[in-house]
C-alpha cells in the first residue's frame, strides 16, 4: 500500500510534487469555483490547489517545464467531479479547493483583498512588507537561487499593506472560511527591520481575533527580541535556512550566507524552541543529497523544533528554472524520517485546528510512508487526545 498511489494519498501528495500535472481540456478550474493559479505568488508555490483524499490539501504544478511532461493528468467528469488519472489508468477523485469570495473584495483603502493575503490550504498567509532585499542588490542579486518572491512582489504585489487593510482582509478570512491561524512573512531587510514590521499587524490581528499567530523572517541578531513576540501572542516562529550541506548552502542561499551564514539561523532555532508552542526549521529537499536533509531533519528536531520540509520545485523565471526536481523514490526516505524523528521525540504535530497545508507535506503526514502503520501507537492515541482540547483553547482564545 505504501507504494500504491491509488491506496496511499501521502504519496499521491509528493509524487504530484515531484511530476506535476497536466491539465486535462474538460477542466474548467475558475468556472468551477476553483483557486487561480499564481505562478510565483510564493516562495516556493506556482500551482493548483486541490484537495485529495484524506483531505489532504496540495499545490500541484501545472505551468512548469517538468509538468507539461508529468504522467498525470487531471480531467473533468461529466458530473463536474474532478479525478486523476495516470498513464496507467484512473488514480484518484480530488476536490479543488474553492476561491473565497474575499478575493475580490477591496478593502477600505481600495486595495484588492487578494493582494493582502491568500489562503494557502487552510491557513492564511501575509507578506506585508516589500519584496526581499536580496533581490534588489546591484549590479547583481543575491536572492535563494530557487526562490520566486521577487518575480511576483516586484511587478504587481510591492506596496506595503496598512494595518487596516490586513485587519478587514483577516476579518473577512475568518468570517468565510473560518482560518485558525495567519503566518505573517518577510524577506530580510537591511538593519535588521523586519520584526519591527510586523509588531504592529501581530497585536491588532491577536487583540480583535485571538487567532494562531506565526512569523517566518530571517533570525534576529537580538534573540531577546523573541520573548517580546511571545508577549504580544506569536505562537509560532519559523527559520528557513534551506540547506544543510554547508558548501551548498554557500551556493543555493548567497545572501542568508554572507548576511548570517547557517551557524545564526541555527542558534536562533535552539533558542526558540525553549520558548515557543512551535518552532519549525525550514529546509528544501531535492538540493542537496537526502542523507544531508535526513541529517538535518535529526537536528531540527534534536533540540526540541519541528522540521517543515519543502520540495524543491524549479519555477519559471528562477535561477534554477531549469534544475529538475528530485525523484519521488529518493524522498519517502526523507520524510519517513520526518515523522519518525518527531514521533520519537513526542513533539506536538498534528494537533492544532484547521491547518492545513497545500505547500508542503506536513510532518504528521509522513505517517503514510511508514512500513508498520501502528508504530507510534501510544503517541498517536495522545495527540489524539490533546486535539480538542487544542481546539477547545484555541476557541477560547488560551493559547
């Protein structure tokens, strides 16, 4: 069954990562209700959000090279339901995941919700501030080599949002679509401002509605300045150092290296991990060798962090457009690992309300690449157990 894309969704979710799809001629996403397809609305995203089954949420690529050649396709049936098929034959029914009506609603300022933020999977996700200074360096940038934020936030998404515009665009994601959590996002900024930033969006946004809060920017040279995002109600801080393999990290990330090189961000993830419901070390898979993101995974979460594990996808219009993605075969390692790490460490995955995620298969997701599906038996019953009552504090506005 682990093997099996018909019986196993988890491996359906990273192949789909790995090989993209092609868009059959019956689909007709926007008119069915589904979410357009930004080609480099993130980091690391260009892709179709659907649903598979076991509602895991997914963003496959679609408009990439690699994808035109994928052996999957997606087609329309004559009922409207969408389904995936292989080469080989019928895979899988999907649901698109549904474009919130918020999306072309303006805020007070004139400002096209969409543009403030967007649902990824279930979460909401907000890049209030300019693009990343790496991509503005002359006479040559020194952006992450397979990051597209630049290509996106500096043609038609660079003005920076008002605290007023984030709050009615929350407001509105929370009245339709009922989002739990909002992770605010920053390049890195000369002097060190980027959680000067976002203060002010994270105390209106947890004052008015109590949600799940998470910031993911470049580590502060003051990590004392964490225990003041505490106070104000972050839940969740994330550090995406990408890559393990100090030699490649030199090559992949130019400007995390000479600004703060891999020794900072990983001192900033030990010293966040004691401090904060969840910290997450970030990587990218597929460039370097997996053993180096296995030995990375076994870091992350040695001193009490959650690894998230993104795969590497060669979006159009970056430095590694034309790098291919890593195979299927030599990922499951990779995240079995995952989950087996946290797992064996009992750190708390799985557990908070209505998150999920589309860019990346989430570490309780690993589960579906495990041989014996009842390891972890009695750490499994417990997060089962703290699930509503994480639900529970949450509603209440405790956490």
């Amino acid at each position: 069954m682990i093997h099996d894309v018909r019986k196993n969704p988890g491996l359906l979710k990273l192949d789909l990562y790995c090989k993209g799809i092609r868009l059959g001629e019956s689909c007709s996403v926007g008119e069915d209700g589904g979410r357009q397809i930004m080609r480099t609305r993130a980091g690391l995203g260009s892709g179709l959000e659907v649903i598979l089954q076991d509602e895991l949420h997914t963003n496959i690529p679609v408009v990439e090279d690699f994808a035109l050649n994928s052996p999957y396709l997606l087609n329309r049936e004559p009922d409207g339901s969408y389904r995936i098929y292989h080469e080989s034959g019928p895979v899988a029914p999907v649901k698109l995941a549904l474009r919130p009506a918020w999306y072309d609603r303006k805020t007070s300022s004139g400002r096209k919700m969409s543009r403030i933020g967007t649902l990824q999977g279930t979460y909401l996700a907000i890049y209030p501030a300019k693009v990343c200074d790496y991509w503005l360096e002359k006479p040559e940038r020194v952006n992450c080599k397979f990051c597209s934020v630049g290509l996106n936030l500096g043609r038609d998404d660079a003005d920076e949002k008002t605290v007023e515009d984030v709050l009615e665009t929350v407001g509105a994601a929370v009245e339709e679509n009922k989002v739990t959590y909002v992770d605010f996002n920053t390049g890195h900024y000369k002097g060190d401002t980027y959680l000067d930033i976002l203060e002010p969006f994270i105390r209106v946004v947890k004052k008015k509605y109590g949600l799940l809060i998470g910031v993911q920017t470049p580590p502060h040279h003051d990590l004392s300045r964490y225990h003041e995002l505490k106070k104000i109600g972050v839940n969740r801080v994330s550090f995406c150092f990408e890559i393990w393999d100090r030699e490649r990290f030199k090559e992949v990330c130019p400007g995390k290296n000479r600004q703060y090189g891999l020794d900072r961000y990983l001192e900033a993830i030990e010293y966040c991990a004691k401090i904060f419901h969840t910290t997450n070390g970030e990587i990218v898979v597929g460039l370097e060798s997996p053993e180096k993101s296995i030995e990375a995974i076994d870091w992350i979460t040695s001193v009490g962090a959650v690894p998230t594990v993104c795969v590497f996808r060669p979006l159009k219009g970056t430095d590694y457009e034309k790098v291919h993605p890593p195979s299927t075969e030599e990922m499951i390692p990779v995240f079995r690992r995952m989950y087996e790490a946290c797992m064996e460490k009992g750190l708390m995955i799985g557990v908070a309300p209505n998150i999920k995620v589309s860019l990346v298969l989430l570490p309780e997701e690993g589960r579906y690449f495990l041989d014996n599906g009842n390891r972890y038996y009695f750490t499994r019953a417990k997060h089962a157990i703290l699930r509503p009552l994480f639900k529970a504090a949450v509603k209440r506005r405790f956490i």
